[in-house]
C-alpha cells in the first residue's frame, strides 16, 4: 500500500507559527491544501493539463495579496459561523 498523504513546511506566519501543505492522492485527484485556514493550494485531475484551483506557490504571497485566495469554506470567516468552526481547519497541521 502506497502513502497517499505527504506534509511537508510550506512556509511561516509572521508570528513564527509553521505553515504546512499537506498532499493528497486518490481516485484521480492530487490536492495540496495548507494548514493557514485550510487552504485549497492546488488541485489536479489526472489527464487534465491545468490546475482545478488557483493557487500561489509560496506562503508569503497569501496574507500578501489575498487572505481568501483558494480558501475553503470552513476557512473564510462568516457571520454565521461560531469561532470554534473556523479554528477547526487549523488541526491539519497534527497530521
């Protein structure tokens, strides 16, 4: 049986906090989500030359330009949403 999940360190916070992309394979697609809010960083389908999302390659460039770029949405904050759904996310970084 293969691994189908790899983490690696994507980047830093300013604060200092490590930022991780974790990959994910199976069924045909290869998803790269990042623990800053659960970030959908990159998402492939097998055949299929162009990216399914929009991504930046370097951590440095989210809170730079776009604190919502690829963001999922348990990661964009809502009005509706309690502050402990929002956090939830973050839990990737344990794996």
């Amino acid at each position: 049986m293969t691994n189908n999940l790899v983490r690696e360190v994507f980047g830093h916070t300013t604060t200092g906090e490590t930022v991780y992309r974790v990959e994910i394979k199976g069924g045909g697609l290869t998803a790269k989500v990042i623990s800053w809010g659960a970030v959908i960083q990159d998402l492939r389908l097998d055949g299929h030359d162009a990216p399914l999302t929009l991504g930046f390659d370097d951590f440095e460039s989210y809170p730079a330009h776009s604190s919502y770029f690829g963001a999922t949405p348990a990661a964009a904050p809502t009005v509706s949403a309690p502050a402990s759904s929002r956090s939830t996310a973050s839990r990737i970084s344990s794996i």
